[in-house]
C-alpha cells in the first residue's frame, strides 16, 4: 500500500499492509537535542526545524529512512507570535512567559498575563489576534501540495492547548484548578473566551485546508502518571462542555479525522471523548495507571484508533535494543488487531536517548508491523 491508503485502511478499522508509522511534526516528536544526536548519527546535515519550543520538525531524509506514512502541516507564525526578552525566556501569543532555565531541558511557564480571577480583569484581556493573516500564509498551497504531489497522509497541527490547558497557562495551574472549585463562574467565563478564540483560528485555518487533510489534531492534557487532574465529575461539568463546543465545531467543519492528544492516565473519561466524536487517541502511555493498552484495545479498540504506545518513560531512555524491540512488538501485538493502530512514540523523545535506541523502534515497527505471519 501507498502511505495514504495504509493509514486511511488503519483509521477505517480495517488492517493495511502493515502498522503506519508516526514521527514528528505533531504531539509525538523528538526534542531538539536528541534529535541533533540523532543525526550526527545519521550523519544528516540539514538545519534542524522546530514548530513550537524545542519540539522538532524531522528532516525529509530522516523519515524516508523510518519509513514514517505522515507529514504534517502547521499554522504559521504571526507577526507578533513570540517576544524574546531574554536567553531561553519568551512571551507567546497568549501573553504567557515560558523560560527554560538551566539545567532543565524543557521551557515551563513561569508567569500568567490573569493574575488576579476577577472578571474586569477577564474582560479587558484580549488574547491572541486571530484576525492576522500571516498565520494562515501558505498553509492551503502546502497541504494542497502534500495532497496531491505525495503519497503521504496529511496531519494538521495548529499548535494549540486545548482548553482546559490554555486557561490554566493564562491563570497559572494552582490558580486555575481553585477556580474550578472556588470561583466556578469566573472559571467558566475564562473557559468561554477560549473557545471563542479557538473557534475564530480553526475556522480561519480549516478553511484553508479542505478539503487537502486527512487528520486534524487537538490537544488537551487531562491526566498524571496516577490519574486524572481533577475529577471524573467536574471534569464532566467544568471543562467538557467547553471541549465538545470546540470539538463539534472542528468535526461539523471538515471530513478529517479527529485527533486528541491527552497525556497520562485517563481512563475514566474515554467514553466521553469517544461521545464527543474523537476518532484518534494519543499518545498513549503504557506505563500510566490503568492506560494497559491490551485492556485498551478490548474495550475501546472498535472506536479509537490509537496512535503511540511506545514507552518514552523508560524503554526508549532506559532500555536495551532488546528491550525497546521487544517494546515495540507489544504494542504492535495489543494494538494492531484489526487495524486502528498508528505506531509511534508515545510522547516526545527526550535528550539522553541513544540514537541506536531509536533506531531498533522504527526497524522493528517494520519487521513486527506487517499484518499476517510477521507479527503473530
């Protein structure tokens, strides 16, 4: 099969030729000094692309080398996206301050533009300007090209937290999390806003990418490695309302399959993203509490379609080659029956991992991903 047909075959729940690979480009990337080992190891000289922070876009050369079924298309940056006011310290377009401090190789909000949760405050703030057309520059003849000049399926990105996670970046987390429980109708306020300003950017940008997509990505983290951030009920009450008023609107507006990217354990709500009309889950950690991808499969196997699975948590890092290989046949073996399975990382792969170690993940996704004997 063609990468496109394969993927398609595997969203439809049907099984392609063999599992379709993920790298890069989306939520399940490679940071920038990993991948900078990665290829010295390759021995790639190309510049190396990022899409938001250290999150990498991987060079042409290397995801012909793993065989990888996607690219992917982003939104652009507008004219005022990011204010540098100092080394490793910036402001995004929300007004959130990010610093990667050393020794830390990950940037973390360190200051929120609604310090006080009142809603005068709410009321004047503006947000990000999503009338600004630089952002949506060049997005439509990129997708239009993948489409129809590749055999490649397409995945958008834009880039965005969802929204639970966008009001605890414009609030700070504590803040926020008291919000809910303390200051219900400032929370909501807040959570409204959100998906208004979401709703204006996927309008703009979906209607520059149909009908060339194939995927069209959200993301909202909801769990840690033990559980959910907040509870199954005021999740229910507080934040999924906001999602499905989002969500509803991506899926009304465009034929390509919803993708979610949830981090952690958060078994206690699938039912509801699947009520919601998520296609795609992501990314999938193995070694979160109730997140066993076999009792994943049984239960939600005829209705999501998983993508990641391979454990950044310790195989990649941690592991042997015969570890990470045999890492690899164990989501391919609880996750590939029947298709709906999109093998990759199941976060992004972090400083310190060995390229070998990478390497042996995407040579095994081949060697156990074909549909038949190879992988019984």
């Amino acid at each position: 099969m063609k990468p496109r047909e394969r993927v398609i075959c595997a969203l439809s729940h049907k099984e392609p030729d063999r599992v379709p690979i993920a790298f890069g480009g989306g939520p399940c990337s490679i940071e920038r000094d990993a991948y900078e080992d990665l290829k010295r190891y390759l021995n790639v000289t190309s510049e190396t692309r990022t899409y938001v922070r250290d999150h990498v876009i991987p060079d042409d050369k290397i995801l012909e080398m793993f065989d990888v079924d996607f690219r992917f298309v982003h939104i652009g940056k507008a004219k005022k996206a990011v204010v540098h006011i100092a080394h490793n310290t910036y402001i995004d377009e929300w007004g959130t301050t990010w610093k990667k401090p050393p020794p830390s190789l990950y940037f973390d909000m360190v200051d929120f533009p609604i310090k006080k949760g009142e809603m005068s405050e709410l009321n004047e703030y503006v947000g990000l300007d999503t009338q600004d057309l630089r952002r949506y520059e060049g997005i439509r003849e990129e997708a239009k090209r993948l489409r129809e000049n590749t055999d490649f399926a397409v995945a958008a990105d834009l880039i965005c937290f969802g929204v639970f996670e966008q009001a605890w970046a414009l609030r700070g987390f504590q803040n926020f999390l008291l919000d809910l429980a303390m200051n219900p109708k400032f929370a909501e306020a807040l959570l409204e806003k959100i998906v208004e300003i979401q709703i204006q950017l996927y309008d703009r940008w979906l209607d520059a990418l149909e009908p060339y997509i194939d995927v069209i990505m959200v993301s909202d983290d909801m769990g840690t490695q033990t559980g959910l951030m907040i509870s199954p009920s005021m999740y229910r009450d507080m934040i999924k309302p906001y999602q499905k008023k989002l969500w509803r609107f991506i899926k009304d507006k465009t034929n390509a399959f919803l993708f979610l990217h949830c981090c952690g354990s958060i078994y206690p709500i699938l039912n509801d993203f699947i009520e919601m009309g998520v296609d795609i889950l992501n990314p999938i950690q193995p070694l979160a509490k109730d997140m066993d991808t076999k009792r994943l499969k049984a239960e939600f196997g005829d209705r999501f379609t998983f993508w990641g699975g391979v454990d950044t948590q310790w195989a990649l890092p941690f592991g042997s080659r015969e570890d990470v290989e045999k890492e690899v046949y164990t989501r391919i073996e609880h996750l590939s029956p029947g298709g709906g399975y999109i093998l990759s990382p199941s976060h992004n792969i972090q400083y310190g991992v060995k390229p070998e170690n990478i390497m042996t993940m995407f040579k095994a996704a081949k060697k156990y991903g074909a549909y038949g004997l190879k992988n019984k």
